[in-house]
C-alpha cells in the first residue's frame, strides 16, 4: 500500500474518460484500490475516484461508515468500493449543497444533485451492487461518478456566488476542509 498524489485540477488527465474494468479480483485492482483508501484516509477525504490518482479506471471509493464532522447532520455513508458504476435520477427533485473535492483544494461551492438515486455496479469481487441512495450518500456517489467522466464539481456550478475559500466560508471548520 502506499499514499498517492491526488492530481490537481488544471491536470488533463481528470478530464478523461475511465475505462471500465473487465478483470475483478485481480492483483492489480486490489493493490490500486489498497492504494486509493490509504490516500483518501490520509486525506481525510469522503471519496476518492481512481482518475485523481492518475488511474484510468472505474474506480471510486467513498464512506467511511461514521459520521463526518463537517458534515454532522449527514447519516453515515457505508464504506463502499464500487466499480463500473450506473446512476438513475429517481425523481426529478433537485438538492442544493456545498461540496468540496480533493483535487480543487480549498474551495468549495453549492452544487446541483439529484435529491435521490439508484447506483449499481460491482465490488472489488464481482458481487453486483444495487442501492438506493438520497441526500448526502447520493450526492457523494454523484460527485465521485463525475470523475469517471472527466467532471470536476466547478464544472456543475450555476450560482458562482457559492463558490469561494474554506478558510472564507467556513471558518469554524478549518483546518478540516476537503472531500
Ligand atoms: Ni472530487
């Protein structure tokens, strides 16, 4: 295992779209994913793609099954590696909510997100996925499955005057910022 650099944005290669994996279980996918949680822990991140690590891959992790501080009236988000990911909207209802990303660090903005979804996809073994997900859970699953597609959350940011420095915004939470 080993921490990682998280690519910054400006990096063209967090616009790129992620290959789908065909091998599960293989040595390579376990030891890139022992790698991504390692990084996402010391970042104190609630979700990691595998594109920030400069791995081309379907990749994301995110949850750590507590609650974040930053986040407190967030229900805890079970630990989850997901792979080849699908999202559908359930309803056409519509949240509005800050978020941050490790690769845009220091900011954060107020972004659009389906209110609720269903996800599939596969664990690092294979085994299907299949979740219904809203507020904060579906939010995260949205924010990492854009990274898949080369979409960083500024990208999704309609009201600019919700876009702007921790250090700013949220002063009470420093130093504990990103996600
Ligand atoms: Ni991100």
């Amino acid at each position: 295992m080993a921490i990682r650099e998280i690519l910054k944005m400006g990096d063209t290669r967090l616009l790129r779209q992620a290959e789908p994996v065909l091998d599960f279980n293989s040595q390579a996918l376990l030891s890139g994913i022992a790698d991504m949680k390692e990084t996402m822990l010391a970042a104190n991140g609630a979700g990691l793609a595998a594109p920030q690590i400069g791995w081309n891959v379907q990749v994301l992790i995110f949850g750590t099954g507590l609650v974040i501080p930053r986040y407190p009236d967030a229900a805890p988000v079970p630990q989850t590696v997901l792979i080849n990911p699908q999202i559908t909207p359930l309803g056409e209802e519509e949240q509005n909510d800050w978020e941050g990303c490790l690769s845009v660090p220091g900011l954060r903005a107020v972004v659009p997100r389906w209110q609720s979804i269903r996800y599939t996809g596969f664990d690092e073994f294979g085994n299907t996925i299949d979740r219904t997900a809203d507020g904060f859970h579906a939010k995260v699953v949205q924010h990492e499955c854009d990274h898949l597609m080369g979409i960083l959350y500024p990208m999704r940011v309609r009201d600019f005057g919700k876009f702007g420095f921790n250090a700013v915004l949220f002063p009470e939470l420093q130093p504990e910022t990103d996600d």
